[in-house]
C-alpha cells in the first residue's frame, strides 16, 4: 500500500465511524443508555492486519468489509469479543489512534494517553471504536489487554495474550486494556 492510498483509507475509514459507532464529537454529548439498553447496542470487534503490517480493530461489519475488499486488509482469527455501540452507566470509549508513519492502529481507554500521543505528533486520533465495560460489575466479563511489538499494537482476551506472548517473539504487554462483553446481546 502506497502511504497516500493509506492516509486515504484512514480518513475513509475515521469518516464511517458514525456507521455504529460513535465520533469524537457525539461521544461527550450522548446520554449514558441503561444497561439493558446496552445488549442490544452490542457489536462484535474485528481486528484486521494492515498492508503496512500493522493492527487495525473495528466493530462496524461495514468498515471491516470495505478494508478487506477496498484495500486488501486481512482479517484474523483473534478471538475478540463485543463492544458497546453506545455509552452505557459503567462503560468507557475505547480510543482508536493512527501512528502517523503507517498503518499500525493503537487503541487505549485512556484519555490521558490518547491526549498525549496526539499532541506528540506521532499519532492521529481517529474516534471511538466503541464502548468497553470499566468493570466486571458495569457487565465486562471478558479482559483485554494491550501488547506492542515494534510500532504495532495490538489487542487481546486474556487467553489469546498469553498464547502470544508464549507463541511470538516481541510481542510484549503493554497491560490491561478494559473488558469486553462475552457475548452479543
């Protein structure tokens, strides 16, 4: 992939995010759904490997099919699990940033962190992927983690981190992420 072809797949893509998921703007001014609300918000995460060879997550079933068809994007068979579409009492966005030198995609809970990578030039906000229980108690039964090899990130249920870390040389862990649902609504 061409970087311009790449920069344009990125706007492209950041542009779909209202398809389901919220954008940076709506993300502050959404009222907070009920929890049982939520299960029917509930959207599976697909983590896709970018031509660049980085990491790229989605819960728009839309923007995963135009990556792979569009731009030749493969998806994996990490297991994943299901995110919220929507904010929800106990939920928490899940950020998704474009490292400004390829296609490698990196995701945090953090606004902190998200605030700092931006403004260090380095990465490019490109919304909310969507909504992830801060708690088991707000319904995340499934934790995710974070690992980084080289300018790419990637994400992980608990399970798959380990086999990672066991089975692929570099991969390290970066920590907890938030936890996901385990199921669709």
């Amino acid at each position: 992939m061409t970087r311009p072809v790449g920069l344009g797949l990125a706007v492209a893509l950041g542009a779909t995010l209202s398809l389901g998921v919220a954008t940076a703007q709506s993300a502050s001014a959404a009222p907070a759904t009920s929890n049982t609300g939520v299960a029917a918000q509930r959207v599976k995460v697909h983590e896709l490997v970018t031509k660049d060879g980085g990491f790229f997550y989605t819960a728009s079933e839309s923007e995963r099919r135009r990556a792979i068809d569009e731009h030749g994007w493969s998806a994996t068979r990490t297991p994943l699990s299901y995110v919220s579409r929507a904010p929800f009492s106990g939920g928490k966005p899940l950020f998704r940033l474009r490292w400004a030198k390829s296609a490698s995609y990196l995701v945090t809970a953090s606004v902190a962190e998200r605030e700092r990578l931006v403004t260090s030039g380095d990465f490019r906000y490109d919304g909310i992927l969507g909504y992830a229980p801060g708690s088991a108690a707000a319904g995340g039964d499934v934790k995710v983690f974070r690992l980084s090899n080289n300018n790419k990130w990637r994400m992980a249920i608990e399970s798959h981190t380990k086999k990672i870390l066991a089975d692929e040389p570099g991969w390290k862990l970066d920590g907890p992420l938030l936890r996901q649902f385990g199921q669709a609504g």
